[in-house]
C-alpha cells in the first residue's frame, strides 16, 4: 500500500478473510466432531452387541446372520426410507384438526383399495377420519425382515402394503387337519350329491372335501407339490382376519421379499372408533 486509503483496503480485507477462514475451520471442526460422536456410539453398540453374543455362546452360524442383517441395515440408504411423521417434529405443533386432515388424506387413498374401508368412509366420513388418525401406524421393512411371527400370543394386525412386496410361505400347515374322518362319522363315499344338499350343508361337505384331500396328500410325500410362497403386492392387505377375530395365530411370519413399507390396522383402535 502506497497510501491511506490502500492500507484501509488492505486491512479490511485481511479482516474478511481472518473472519471467512475462521468459519470455515469451526464448521469443519463441528462436523468432525458430530461424525466422531456417531461412532463412537455405534463402535460402543457393536462392542456391546458383541459382548451378549459371546457371554451367551450364541452359535457361529447364528452371530454371523445378526452381523450380516445389521451391517444391512446400516448401509441402506435412509433417504430411500418413506419419512414417518414421529421423525418430523414440526408435525407436532399443528392443531389436532389439522394433523388429522393430513393423515387422512396421506392414508384414505390406501384404505380405499379394501370394499369395507370404502364404503365405510363414504357412510361415516367422521370415523374413517378417527381411523385414519389413531388407528393406523407406517412400519418399514427391509430385505428378509419379518412382520409378526409365528405361535401363540403374537399380536396380529390387519396390514396394507404400500411399496415393496411381502411373502408368506405355503401350504399353511394349521389349514391341515389332523384326521381324515368326518365331523360326526361317516366316510367320503357316503357323500349325498349336491343338489340334495342345503347350502349350509353343501358348505361343510365342500370344505371336508377338500381337507379331506389335503389330508390324502399329507399322506404321499412322493406327490406332494413343492412349498412355495403368497406375495402382497402394493395396493394389496393381509391379516382382515384380526379385525374380527378375538385370537389369530399364523404358520410363519411374513417376510420382506424386498423394502417395504407397510399400514399397519390397530385392531384395538378399529374396533373402539367402529363400536
């Protein structure tokens, strides 16, 4: 600088840079810090879920599932994850009016792929809003993931697939039966013919028919077709049954064949809105 005015120029811009370059090093500086506080705490979550894993002897074979399913998924894109509204907390401080406007238009349109559901919300408009508000929960689910489980005692719920694609292995075993004879007595040749038969009865003798011949399959494992599985695609539900039924038990859970994101049915909350 050859005078004042160059010296003040200089000065300033000195003091803008001192001030950008001081920023630009704390904010790489808190960034640091968050990333190390993130791993630090998911390095004591390994060490921890390790410890368990060992102090109960838990098989190879087994810790290696468990190692595989989490580092899956750890590395699953959380942007690809359909957002909840808990993970949004400016959700929050809207009014409940507001927030049960949002949900009912954010879950009606899946609700309306089931007949119930459909003319139920064009009879009672006011409780399909209470069902779409307190009634219904979104779960994700990632490959091989499972949606309940299988035996006694598992809660069950009415569940709508909203992307992704759900499997459930067949044949069901509890659709079996056990022995080959007929409720009552009797045997299969001394079925009447069916235009004899009232509805009712041509109803049950159709459906012993037809355990009758699953039980004869059970019986030759050489013709026994091989297990395959149900899909529910988008736009499909599974489970209608736990919306009527005091207790449901399933064969085997369903499983995630890909991520999926699913509408859960609160059996409790349906029945309380619809009562």
């Amino acid at each position: 600088p050859t005078n004042s005015l160059e010296r003040v120029y200089a000065v300033l811009v000195l003091l803008f840079a001192m001030v950008t370059f001081s920023s630009f090093i704390s904010s790489i500086t808190q960034s640091m810090s968050y990333l190390r506080s993130i791993n630090a705490h998911i390095t004591a979550q390994e060490a921890l879920l390790q410890r368990y894993l060992a102090q109960h002897n838990i098989s190879p074979k087994l810790v290696n599932r468990v190692w595989h399913y989490l580092h899956q998924r750890s590395v699953v894109n959380a942007s690809a994850i359909r957002t909840k509204e808990p993970q949004v907390p400016s959700l929050a401080l809207l009014p409940r009016s507001m927030v049960m406007e949002l949900r009912h238009e954010a879950f009606q349109p899946v609700l309306d792929k089931h007949p119930l559901f459909h003319h139920y919300g064009d009879l009672e408009p006011l409780a399909m809003r209470q069902i779409c508000h307190s009634a219904l929960t979104e779960q994700s689910l990632l490959i091989k993931q499972e949606l309940f489980g299988a035996g006694k005692g598992e809660s069950l719920s009415m569940f709508f697939v909203m992307e992704g694609c759900m499997e459930y292995p067949l044949p069901c075993k509890c659709a079996v039966p056990a022995a080959r004879t007929r409720p009552g007595g009797g045997s299969a040749d001394a079925v009447k013919e069916s235009s004899t038969l009232t509805p009712s009865a041509l109803k049950n003798e159709l459906s012993f028919q037809y355990l009758l011949g699953a039980a004869a399959k059970m019986d030759e494992p050489s013709r026994r077709e091989p297990e395959s599985v149900d899909t529910v695609d988008p736009g499909e539900w599974a489970c209608e049954a736990a919306l009527w039924s005091d207790t449901l038990q399933l064969c085997s859970p369903f499983i995630a064949h890909q991520r999926s994101e699913v509408l859960l049915v609160n059996t409790a909350k349906f029945a309380e809105i619809i009562a």
